[in-house]
C-alpha cells in the first residue's frame, strides 16, 4: 500500500457537487492506493501509520492531538509514466481488490480512535486542501 499524506489546514471532497468529506482546521489528507499484494494486515499497518506519524505542528500525530484525516482512494498513486507519453495502471489493484482494503484502513484508523472523513470508491472526485507547510510525505508498507 502506499500513501501520499498532506498536512493540511482543512480539506474537502466533492463528488458530483457535494460534499462528501470535510474536515476542519489541522488534520491530514491521506490518498490512498492499493497493488495487487497488500493485504488487511498492510492496511492495518497502514493506519497505525497514519495514526502516529509525527507530522503535525510541533511534531505532534492525529493521535497526540485527536487531529481528524481525510482519507481518499487514489489508485493513480500506482500509475508508471517511465515510458511513452500514457502511464499504465498495471500496478494498482482492480476495484473488488483495492476497495475492501482501502475500507479497512478507514475502519482500522477508527479503531484507534481517529476521526475519519472520506472520499467516494471510483467516484469522480474534486478534493480541495490547504496544504500547511507545504509538508507532503510519500509513506509506503
């Protein structure tokens, strides 16, 4: 699985003109995809991740400050652009495979208590973000 995490200073997601996840002031906003390979106990261990990384202000994590994550589906983030001038998609894992798996994450970060907003599986999304830093991490299991 892999993740690119943002801190932001409040996000949002838009399917079709609504919003579908928002969360408000310090927070990350997390894409999320998924290869072939990984399993629930990656997505586990992805959450755990995401619940403790120090990247919040004062290098603190969601789980030192409640800080809420906006997590979305992403399985561009699998894409290969290496060649020609159209990334292939071979990597990313079809939906029946990715979707189960970025739903564990959610309900695995939950479990630890997190505050959990959402995209929408396969939706065409329009996600809007105030990026704090700019701070940005690639996190990888």
């Amino acid at each position: 699985m892999r993740a690119v995490v943002q801190r932001v200073d409040g996000a949002c997601v838009e399917v079709a003109g609504e919003t579908v996840g928002e969360i408000v002031g310090e927070g990350l906003c997390v894409l999320v995809g998924v290869t072939h390979e990984d399993t629930k106990e990656k997505a586990a261990q992805l959450a755990r991740k995401l619940w403790s990384v120090r990247i919040l202000q004062g290098e603190k994590s969601c789980s030192d400050t409640s800080a809420p994550l906006l997590v979305i589906s992403q399985f561009t983030l699998y894409g290969d652009a290496r060649k020609g001038r159209r990334p292939t998609w071979n990597a990313a894992a079809p939906g029946p495979v990715a979707e189960p798996l970025v739903d564990e994450v959610v309900a695995q970060l939950r479990a630890l208590g997190a505050h959990v907003e959402t995209g929408r599986f396969g939706a065409s999304m329009k996600v809007s973000l105030t990026n704090d830093g700019p701070f940005t991490v690639m996190v990888e299991v």
